[in-house]
C-alpha cells in the first residue's frame, strides 16, 4: 500500500542534513520502498504492508532520527486521506491572490487550543483554522506580523510540521500516479487551481516569516 511521509525539520538546519540519497536508504533499510521523494525537506512516498500510519510514522522517525542523531517525528497519510487534507482547505483560498497557504500538521499530544493559546490573529493578516490534528493558515505575503509566527519561539513548535499547500497538492499527484518513480501515468483528478504564493517549502519556514516581520518593522520606523 501506497503512504505519504512527511518528515518534520529535516534539512532545516545544519544538525539536520541528509541527503535525498541518504534518506532513501535510511528508509529502504526498514524494509520500505521509497517511490518518490520531492523537494529536499522530507517528503516521501512509499510503498509498505497495510498497517497503521501511527505506527508507519513512529518506525520511519526512529529510523531517520537514528540516521541523523536526533528525534525526526513523522507524519504518514494514505492518498485517502491526504485528499481529504486538500479537500478540507478552506474555500476561500481559491480566491486569495497575494497570501501564503500552510497546513500545519499536529505531532504527538499537543493539540490545536494547546498550540493557539492567547494569540488573536487580525481577519485582514491571516486566517487561522483548526480542524482536528491539523491547522490552516493563511498569511499575507506583504504582512508586517503575524501572530502564528510565534509558535517558533514556543515549546510546541517541536511538535508540528509544516507543508505549503503546493506541496502537499504534489504530493497528492505522485502518491495517485501509477508509477511516481516516471513522469508517465495517470494522475488523480485535481481540485480547483488554488493561487498559492509564499515562503519556500523549507521547515525553516517560521524563521522566513520573523525575518520578513522584522524587516517590514525597521522600514515603518523611517
């Protein structure tokens, strides 16, 4: 059966290289095919036995995070349900030229109100919405603040990772295509466009956004 891996923070900093190769192999070794990867940050399709993707997820972090000498969490989702991660994004962000679109996935027990608490984003900034172990956000691109940027200073910024929508839209293709590892096939039917601009698809991606906020802060004050 065919999974989707989506790795938190991996080459996101210099305690967290690996290589496309590398990683593959750390991943084959479990007895896993890799199929595809895409973009250097962790993100993988695999084939693998029917089993739980909890306990997918909880194997492939062992084994990366063996690799790399540090905790590497894991999110692992069917084609099943990474359609319905792209299905359930807000309407709205078909019709918002000029934003950035983020699914945050949630890790272990840290929940959205857990991770939210006391911040009260401003409707015409972002638009925050929880839906169960994930969160959608949509930023600005020309915003000077952001109250989500702040989970990078927070405890629980260790337990979420983070995907552009244009990722995980990729990612749907390939996890659907007969062969991810051809660029031949039949691809799954796809949604509406979505208009999706923003940082670059890195884990680094909270650091992007302060950078931008503080840059935005220092012209306001001349």
């Amino acid at each position: 059966m065919r999974y989707v891996v989506l790795l938190r923070a991996v080459n996101a900093g210099v305690n967290s290289r690996i290589t496309m190769a590398s990683l593959r192999e750390c991943v084959e070794e479990t007895g896993i095919s890799v199929l595809a990867t895409y973009l250097p940050s962790g993100n993988l399709v695999i084939e693998a036995p029917r089993t739980s993707t909890a306990r997918l997820a909880e194997d492939l972090g062992r084994a990366v995070g063996q690799r790399l000498g540090r905790p590497t969490p894991a999110v692992v989702l069917t084609g099943t349900q990474l359609d319905r991660v792209l299905r359930e994004a807000p309407a709205v962000w078909r019709e918002q030229p000029g934003h950035a679109h983020y699914v945050i996935f949630l890790l272990g027990s840290v929940t959205a109100a857990e991770l939210l608490s006391g911040m009260e984003p401003e409707p015409d900034v972002e638009q925050i919405t929880p839906a169960g172990r994930r969160i959608y956000w949509s930023v600005r691109t020309d915003a000077s603040r952001s109250v989500l940027a702040r989970v990078g200073r927070a405890q629980e910024y260790q337990h979420i990772t983070v995907r552009t929508l244009s990722t995980l839209e990729r990612m749907r293709e390939l996890v659907h295509k007969r062969d991810p590892r051809t660029t031949r096939g039949p691809v799954a039917p796809q949604s509406p466009s979505i208009n999706l601009r923003g940082a670059k698809e890195t884990q680094g991606w909270l650091r992007e956004r302060q950078d931008h906020d503080r840059k935005q802060r220092r012209r306001s004050t001349h």
